[in-house]
C-alpha cells in the first residue's frame, strides 16, 4: 500500500492480482451486470490508487477497505441507475469513511474463508440475515427495508443490530471452531445461503 | 442537527451498513467528526462488514480488466506529473465528461488523424517543456492526459496498455469508447526525421490490418491518434510502426508498441441469491 501511496503502479498491481476476483464478485453480486461490475471494479481500484494516502494502516486491512470502497461504488451505481444517471455523470463521490473500515481482529480474521462466513451468516435467524444483506447487498435503508418486508421500521432496525451483533459472535466461534464444527470443518457445497431459519425476534 | 451519544448508539447499525436515511447519515457524521467519545460500538458491528463480503466466492473478470484499471492510473499518473509541473498554469478543473462527450460528437465522421507532435505534450515530456516556461504546451499535457482518463471513466470504455516490442521505444494507452471512437496516446517516441511517420494499424478480430492513420513526433517523443466509427468487434488489435513516409498502405517498417483492447465480457451468471 506505500508502495501505491508513492504512486508506484507496481504497487496497485500487487493489490489488483490479490483482490480482483473478490472486489469483482462482491460488484457483480450487487450490481448483477457484469459490464457495469467491471466499471464499477476500475472505479474503485482508481480511486484507491488516488486515495492510498489517506489509508490508515492501524484502522484496518486494505482487503477491508477496498471491499468497502466497492460497495459503495457499486450501491452508488445502482441508485443512480434506477435514478436515470449513469456512471461518469456524477461529480466524485468521498470515500467511505474511516468508521467503516472493518475491525480486523487479527487473531480470527486468518482463520475465516469463505464457506465459514457463509456458515455463519446462515446460522442468523433468517429476518435478521434478510435485513443485513437488504442493506449490505442491495444497498436499501432501513425505511426501504421496512417497505418491502412489511415490518416496522422499529423491527428493521433492532433485527439489523441483533443480526451484526450476533454475526460478529458467529464469526468468532466459527473461527475458533467453538461452534462444533471444528477449526478445519467446512460448509460443503453451501453456495447460497438457506431461506429457512428461526425468527429470533420480532 | 446535533445529536447525541446515546443517538448514535441507537443509529450505528444503519450508519455502518450505510442504511438510514441522508438526514440521520449526515447527523452522525456531524457527530462523530466533534465528539471525543470513542464509540465503539461502530466498530464492533462495522467490523463484520468485510467479512460478508467474503461470504461470496471469488469471480475471475475479463482478462482487460487488468489492462484497463492499469491504463486509467497510469493516466492518472501522468495528469499529477502534469501538475507538478505547472500547478498554476494546469489547475483548471478536469475535463468534463459532459466535454469529452462534446468533442466526440464534433469529430468526424470519418477515421480521424491527427498530428501529434504539434499538440500533444504528456508525462516527462511536460517537464521539459515547462523548464522551457512552454507552459501552454504543459497545459495541453494535462489536458490529454485528462482525456485519457476520462474517456476511460466512460461506462463501457475498454482500454488497453500499449507495449514496447523487443528492442523498442515507446508506451501508451488506447481506449475504445462504446461509441467506436478510439483513443490513443503514446510517449517515450524517438522523434520523427523527414518523411517518417507513425503509423497505426489494427486488426478487429484478428482480421485484416487496416491503416488508420499516422502521426509525427518531436523531441519530446509524445504522440496521439483518435479514430471514429471503429467497427464493433470482441478484441482490436493495435499496433505502431515507424514507417519512411504516410503513403505507406501496409505495415513496413518496425513495430513499436502494441496492445489489444479486449471488448468481449463473458456473460453474467445467474444470481445465487
């Protein structure tokens, strides 16, 4: 990332061989267009390459903050799309924030891939699941979300706090293999996430 | 509107997911930038964002994607470089889309050249002309290197990373808008002498080379070539020869740099969710 920073091409090179396939899947998994994915995935790589300066190595990992710059992007894109404006048209959208940037937790984060993730997001009860990934895919607010589920927005809100909260104790069992799996078990074949689950609360 | 601590708290898994309402976005912002309370809720719950986006499988994009992300910093590179030079004389705003569109549409209709040496000054070339107090021309550099960068913002713009052959001189950038207009600029020539020229060949789909223009370079080894109504196709090759003279109507002399602008997307898979 210095290496980006001092504007070395080399640099952003060594972070797009690392990243690519990850920032394209989460832009096409959003914007479900690969054109527009691939704009979407230039767009965020440029502006991590004009931006590295401001990166901030102690509030998180590169990997988190390009994920994050992508989802902006590719939400942003997504608006504006069902908005009549087009990528290009806008003026430069800031960055995400620094308070967005993961907690990395180091002494998990190593030991988590993807099937573990997705083992435990399907271990949420489905509506607070529902409600994170409405915001995080689809990029809708709280109020959107309570329009399309029929639920209070007071509902949305708590199952998105009881859902991240209780992602982030996942996470940290399934990394520590606590959940009964084991450290080294794997989700086969768990590609999409169950619709079915517990409601947890209301 | 001022809020406070207790607010936030109540407001932190929408604002890490990104999902209330502008007013509330911009109130906890507003917030968080004068308070000295270390909130930590944000992180706890905004640290697990990351690892949903991991939940996800990896993709493999186009192989020009590569390209194209490379391409666009190198521009951007070029247009700092620019404004180090003369950041008085260059820091008018960039380029507007709305301006590159402009000039897309005024050009003609017909495969276009133009003499680079006279217009087009970039990069290192920028410097030297700006020791000279030539400060119009480095203008003109970051002008074009704006419009590189630009006309690779455009949505559907492909571009390629232009090469030196074995032995040779000479970088660059081709971009190919959706539009068939095409965009190449080129550094680090060796000058032109006499009659000699740069000419552009290309190959859509590995098809007849075609001639698509020529230009001239000066001591400052910059060089661009725009182009209209390229056919569509799902790759253009591009290459760059130095030929004795523009007369030429098939490649003869060496080439120099070559790349291909890769237009072909493999198609969407089916949504897994």
């Amino acid at each position: 990332m210095r290496q980006v920073a001092a504007g070395e091409i080399g640099g952003l090179e060594s972070l797009y061989d690392r990243y690519h396939a990850m920032a394209y899947a989460l832009a096409l998994r959003i914007t479900t267009e690969t054109g527009l994915a691939e704009d979407v995935v230039q767009d965020s790589f440029l502006g991590l390459w004009r931006n590295a300066g401001r990166y901030a190595e102690d509030k998180g990992s590169v990997k988190g903050w390009l994920l994050a710059i992508v989802r902006h992007r590719a939400i942003d894109s997504m608006r504006r799309r069902r908005n009549g404006v087009t990528i290009g048209d806008e003026t430069e959208e800031p960055l995400p924030a620094a308070l967005t940037l993961p907690d990395i937790w180091p002494e998990v984060a190593g030991r988590l891939d993807a099937q573990r993730i997705r083992l435990a997001l399907a271990k949420l009860p489905v509506v607070q699941r529902d409600a994170i990934e409405l915001a995080y895919f689809d990029g809708l607010t709280q109020r959107e979300i309570a329009t399309r589920t029929g639920a209070p927005l007071g509902t949305v809100k708590s199952r998105m706090r009881l859902g991240l909260l209780s992602l982030r104790r996942e996470l940290i069992d399934v990394a520590d293999g606590s959940d009964g799996t084991g450290p080294t078990s794997r989700a086969a074949g768990a590609s999409t996430l169950p619709r079915t689950g517990p409601e947890g609360e209301g | 509107m001022a809020i406070a601590c207790d607010r936030v708290l109540d407001l932190a898994p929408g604002f890490v997911l990104g999902a209330l309402d502008a007013a509330d976005m911009a109130a906890v912002r507003e917030h968080l930038g004068t308070c000295t309370e270390p909130h930590p809720e944000l992180r706890e719950m905004g640290g697990v964002l990351a690892y949903i986006g991991d939940s996800l499988d990896p993709v493999e994009p186009p192989r020009h994607l590569r390209d194209a992300v490379m391409a666009a910093a190198q521009a951007d590179l070029r247009a700092r470089s620019a404004e180090k030079v003369a950041p008085a004389a260059v820091a008018p705003a960039p380029i507007s889309l709305a301006r590159v569109r402009a000039l897309r549409t005024h050009r003609a209709t017909v495969w276009l050249t133009r003499a680079a040496a006279a217009v087009v000054i970039v990069g290192l070339g920028g410097y030297a002309l700006a020791v000279q107090g030539d400060l119009a021309r480095a203008h003109q550099a970051q002008d074009h290197a704006n419009t590189v960068l630009h006309y690779m913002q455009v949505p559907g713009a492909r571009s390629a990373v232009l090469t030196p052959e074995l032995g040779r001189q000479g970088a660059g950038d081709a971009v190919l808008l959706p539009s068939g207009h095409v965009y190449v600029l080129l550094h680090g020539l060796e000058p032109t002498k006499g009659d000699e020229v740069y000419m552009v060949w290309s190959s859509a789909d590995g098809g007849t080379i075609a001639r698509d223009g020529w230009f001239t370079v000066d001591d400052q080894g910059e060089g661009s070539l725009e182009m209209d109504n390229v056919p569509p196709s799902d790759s253009l090759w591009l290459m760059v020869c130095r030929e004795p003279n523009s007369n030429v109507e098939k490649p003869t002399g060496p080439a120099i740099v070559t790349g291909t602008i890769w237009v072909y997307s493999v198609p969407a898979p089916t949504p897994t969710d």
